[in-house]
C-alpha cells in the first residue's frame, strides 16, 4: 500500500487558493489633500486684500512708521465730499459718538482710526475727531500711507 503526498494542498495542482489576496493598505495618500490646500492657500492669498478695502479714500502720505495692532480697530472715515463712514456704514456726524458706544467691545479704549481724503475738508476732519476726543476715547489715531521714495 502505497500513500501519496503532495506539496501543492487538496489536489489543486500546487497552488492553494486562486492567487494570493493583497494585503491592504492601511496608509493615506496625502498628495491630493496637499493640492488641495495649496490651491485653497492660493485663493485665500489673493481674496484676502480684497476685504479689506472699505470706504475707497484717497489717504495722504507721510514718513510715519507703521502701527502694529494686535485687534481689529473701528475705523471712522471722510471722503472727499465730505460724507463720514463708521466702518463702511454712511452716517451723519452726530451719529458719530452714539454709533461708537453702541459698538466699542472695550469702552473707552477702543482703538478708533480715523481715515480723512487728503481732499477732504479739514473742519469735517476735525469736526469728527474732537466729536469723539470729546466723548472720551483716548486711543484716536489718523490713518496715512507711507511715503514712497
């Protein structure tokens, strides 16, 4: 009596099973969410400028250092004909004060920028900066653009 053994397992001509199952792959491929953010970097970069325009005023320039800010600071501006913007929000200049209180997170240290034209009139200017010295905000400050060489 004679015994036959065989390498290959169950009489399946030496293969086993029908080929062998990958093992899958547990990691992440993470080029496609690079593309993704370094494309969503690129947009953010170019729209961010744009929402920071505000009330378009023609600024003067002198040789101040800029001001670094920690806070995003209430902006009071005077275009050129005269009109006065709280933010970006048109009112009359005896809105000024009430608008501010109504707004200002830390009271009377707020920090208020005030934005004239250079073509602007310079008793409007005034006008509005003493309205809101007088109401008692300490930290006022005119805004300008730095002189280009």
């Amino acid at each position: 009596m004679g015994m036959s053994v065989s390498t290959g397992g169950g009489g399946r001509g030496g293969r086993g099973r029908r080929g062998r199952r990958k093992a899958l792959m547990s990691e992440i491929n993470v080029t496609p969410f690079v593309d993704v953010m370094l494309v969503l970097l690129i947009i953010f970069m170019v729209a961010a400028p744009l929402l920071t325009v505000g009330v378009p005023i023609d600024l003067p320039e002198t040789q101040a250092k800029p001001m670094n800010s920690e806070t995003q600071p209430i902006t009071v501006s005077v275009n050129d004909k005269g009109q006065v913007y709280l933010q970006e929000t048109e009112i009359a200049v005896d809105e000024v004060v009430p608008r501010l209180e109504a707004i200002a997170q830390t009271g009377y240290e707020e920090r208020i920028y005030v934005r004239g034209d250079k073509t602007a009139d310079y008793g409007t200017v005034m006008q509005v900066m003493a309205r809101i010295s007088a109401a008692g905000y300490k930290n006022l400050g005119l805004v300008t653009l730095q002189e280009q060489d």
